[in-house]
C-alpha cells in the first residue's frame, strides 16, 4: 500500500473512532459531531481508495462527486 493511502486510512479510522466515542458518551447534543466524523471518514477510506487504484480526484469535501 502506499504511505498516502496509509495516512489516508490512519485518518479515517481516528475519524471513526470519535464519532464511535461520541455515541458511546451518551451525551444527547453529539449528533452533529457523528455525523461530521462519519463523513470525514467515509471520505478519506473513499480517497484512500481511489488513490491506491491511481484515480485522479479533485480536492473536494463532496462525496457524492468523489
């Protein structure tokens, strides 16, 4: 794999894991931020992906035009 798509990944999965301790806090005003961590991993595992099969992306935040 390459460092990107591994730095990509790493990101993603710390994007995860604070939307997951969101949930897990019970805290009733986190919705905002799970769905804003969703996203940005979501993102970056699709980025990943298309960097490690050599597809061009613009820098966008917008995953249905990735």
């Amino acid at each position: 794999m390459h460092e990107i798509t591994n730095e990509l990944v790493e990101k993603a999965e710390g994007d995860y894991e604070m939307a997951e301790l969101a949930l897990l806090s019970g805290r009733r005003r986190v919705s905002d931020g799970v769905c804003f961590h969703t996203q940005q991993c979501a993102e970056k595992y699709l980025k990943a992906y298309l960097y490690e099969h050599s597809r061009a992306f613009p820098r966008i935040h917008k995953l249905n035009e990735l």
